[in-house]
C-alpha cells in the first residue's frame, strides 16, 4: 500500500452540518449547533468534544467469543510507521469531517508498539511529529494524552502497583515518554486511569504497600511534567472494577479521598465515565456532583452502559434523561475544569458500514446538546432553582445561618429543640422535581 497523506478514507461522506431537529439528514446535527450561545458560552465552549483514537480508529470489534469485524485500511500497512500516519490520517480527516476541536490518546493507540523499549521511544517520537503538522494543518487540538500500561502481558499484576518493583520502573519510563509526547502535542491535560492498579485476591495483596506507591509514582509523574513546563491538569479516571476484581480508583468520592491523602489534590481533578459510574452503582450526575462538590469536577467520558449488563459496553450516549439530569450539575458547577466530553464510546461489532461511526457521533453530540439546552432551560424558566433552593431557607437566616457560620454548640442545639417542640414534616418533592425535569425534555 502506497499513498499517505492523500487517501480520503471516508469516501462520500463530506463535513457533517447543522441541521436543526426538522431535518431528516442522518448525516446533519440535529441539536450541537457548534456556534449557538445558551448560558453564556458557545455549545463548541461548553462540550469540547474530542474523538477517542482507541476505539474510533483502532478498535476492530473483537470480542473473547470472535475476531474483529472492521477492516481498517490503515491496519493493512506492515511498516509500523505507515500504518500510524495512514492511521492519523484516517483520524484527522473523520474530527474533521465531525466538525469537533480535540482527540484524546493512548501512547500505542498512535502506533504500535516495539519490540524493544527504545523501539518504542523511536516509534513514537517519529509519529508524533507527524501528527504535529496534521495538528497545525487541521486545527484540532489535543485534549489529553494517556499511556497504556494494562494490555501488554508484563501489566498483568498492575503497573504503579505491581508488587515487582522493575515493572513500577518500566511503567515510570513509558509514562514519560507518554507525557513527553502530550507536551510536544500541546495537549491540554494528561490522564492516569489505572487499568490495572488493583488486584485480583486479597490474599496476595498488600494493599497499603500498593497504594503507598501509587501515589508516590502520580507525584513523581507531577513533579517531572511540572519540571517540563506542562501547565495542564492530571485527570484521575475512576472505575471499580474491570479489568481488576476491585480497582483501588473505585468511584469519585474515593479518588478525591486518595488524592488528598498523598497530596495530589492541587494538581489532579476527575475524568468521569458515565458506564464507570453505573458499574460503581451511581449515576453520572452522582459522580459529577461529588467532584464538583470538591472542585475536581475536570472532564468527562462519554458513552452510557447497558441496563441488563453489568460491564462496561462502552455504547454510544443516547439516554436524554441520564444525560439531562448530568448537564443539570454540570451547568450548577460552571462547567468542567480544563477538561472537555471526550467520546469513550465504541460502534457495536454488528456496526460494518463506513458510516456507522459517524451516526453514532452524531447521536453522542446530538444528545448532549440537546441535554444541555433542556438543563439550562429548566435552570432558567421552571421553578426547579427556587424549589431546591427553598429546601434549604431555614439555614439562611436566624439560628440556621448561625449554625452554618459555626456559631452554635451542642447545649444551643439542644435549647432549639426543646423550645421548638415538635415539629412540621417538610416533603422533599421528589415526584415534582421529576415532573419537571420530563416536562423540559
Ligand atoms: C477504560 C477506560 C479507558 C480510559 C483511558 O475503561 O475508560 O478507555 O479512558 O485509558
Ligand atoms: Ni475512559
Ligand atoms: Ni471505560
């Protein structure tokens, strides 16, 4: 195979447009109006979509019962090199194409990896030059850079937290290569989702010796990138489980727990996954309101879980209450810190069309948009604010301000209650608030 640089790989499909929600354009936007205003900021401000390389341009659908079923042409070049700029050829023109501003990558999601350490370190260091000039050409930015330290064999017992401490070392030096090439890439942040930081028994496990290394080895990540200039934000990605029995990164409250354990809490914020929160048993907008509770509230992986499956099926978002209820904190929290909605989302291995991909974007855009106009709504026009406001006035003045101001003790708490005799049940309106989000959708 020949020709890299001008191969057009998805052929017949042109820049996906706006349409409006009276089109019947499949291949037009029905909601992500990229230049509408709603709350202040452009819908391109608010969402800062990217495309996930992994699964768009280097997932072929395999699964434990059969082989991929997606033939990417890019895949068919035997020169590794080749292979990744065909690859990041494929990828600039399909963001292109989408209309969005970022990708996000694994280190050997851009090319494959070596068969020696400094092989590696080549490989990569050539790639990504060449996708620096696609980067200038295009526009598109990079969100953030990652490293994968859980597919290769000698990750099987964890990377920081393997209990060998020269895996812990090979894992130090891929993840400087992976940081390095995120700065050369401008990239806007970096993010550690901890693939196999966990364990799989208990009873070969020390558990305080592992995390005590994980967050050595996150400050020494820090330190080093810090050294270097890098200016953006380290994104923790909880998961509970999968590939680990138990990952040590279990849920949002958790990370924020452990973060300020080791001292990381300056640095690093959440990238939260929406089928990562159902497999923890919370909703997405539970884990947005714990991070943003604590100002860590940093990006997002979209996708959505599948309510009879309990893994994580990565599908495309399509849940407009899911996603509205979520919007509804993300707009409470004023948006994600340096982060944007990063598309950790993959087509079904039944999906074989060429432009499978680019409805299922769509879709995934499309149902944001359309959540986060209807949350700013409801925000704006319903009496949601007031109501929720409301639940909480007897702490904004009298004795419930002074509580809140720390002015109260435990003997003036028991004066109130003994002057206050019973008292009134107060509803908490539960079936209302959902009436009122289902009326705005
Ligand atoms: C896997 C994770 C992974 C991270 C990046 O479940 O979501 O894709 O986002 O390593
Ligand atoms: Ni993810
Ligand atoms: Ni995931």
């Amino acid at each position: 195979m020949a020709l890299i640089g001008n191969t057009e790989f998805y052929k017949g499909i042109g820049e996906i447009p706006f349409e409006g929600k009276e089109s019947d354009n499949p291949l037009a936007f029905k909601y992500y109006n990229p230049e509408q205003v709603v709350a202040g900021k452009t819908m391109r401000d608010h969402l800062r979509f990217a495309v996930a390389y992994w699964h768009t341009f280097c997932g072929v659908g395999a699964d434990p019962f059969g082989p991929g079923t997606q033939n990417f042409p890019w895949d068919n070049f035997s020169d590794p090199l080749d292979a990744a700029k065909a690859k990041a050829d494929a990828a600039f023109e399909f963001i292109t194409k989408m209309g969005f501003d970022y990708f996000c990558f694994h280190d050997f999601d851009l090319v494959r990896e070596g068969s020696t350490f400094s092989e590696s370190e080549k490989r990569l260091s050539s790639i990504v030059d060449y996708i620096k000039e696609k980067k200038a050409a295009s526009g598109v930015k990079l969100l953030w850079g990652t490293a994968n330290c859980f597919s290769h064999p000698r990750y099987m017992n964890g990377a920081a937290t393997n209990p060998d401490f020269n895996v812990l070392a090979r894992a130090g030096g891929q993840i400087k290569l992976a940081l390095d090439a995120t700065m050369a890439l401008d990239g806007e942040n970096y993010v550690f989702w901890g693939g196999r930081e966990g364990y799989m028994s208990l009873l070969n496990t020390d558990m305080k010796r592992e995390l005590d290394h994980m967050g050595r080895f996150l400050a020494t990540a820090r330190d080093y990138a810090r050294k270097q200039g890098f200016k953006g934000t380290f994104f923790i990605e909880p998961k509970p489980m999968e590939p680990m029995k138990h990952q040590y990164d279990f849920d949002a409250a958790t990370v924020v727990g452990f973060l300020h354990q080791y001292g990381l809490q300056d640095d690093f914020k959440l990238n939260l996954e929406v089928n990562h929160a159902t497999l923890a048993s919370h909703t997405m907008q539970h884990e947005m309101e714990v991070a943003a509770a604590h100002g860590m509230l940093g990006s997002i992986d979209a996708n959505r879980g599948d309510y009879q499956n309990g893994w994580d099926t990565d599908q495309f978002p399509n849940n407009i209450t899911e996603v509205t209820e979520a919007m509804l904190t993300f707009l409470k929290a004023g948006g994600l810190q340096g982060g944007g909605i990063n598309f950790d989302a993959k087509i079904r291995r039944n999906s074989t069309d060429l432009d499978d991909v680019f409805h299922a974007h769509i879709g995934g855009a499309d149902t944001f948009a359309r959540a986060l106009l209807i949350a700013d709504k409801i925000i704006t026009s319903s009496p949601y604010n007031e109501l929720r406001e409301k639940r909480y006035q007897s702490f904004d003045s009298g004795k419930g301000k002074e509580y809140e101001l720390g002015k109260l003790d435990m003997t003036d708490l028991y004066e109130i209650a003994k002057s206050n005799g019973e008292l009134e049940l107060q509803s908490g309106k539960q079936e209302l608030f959902e009436n009122i989000v289902n009326q705005y959708i």
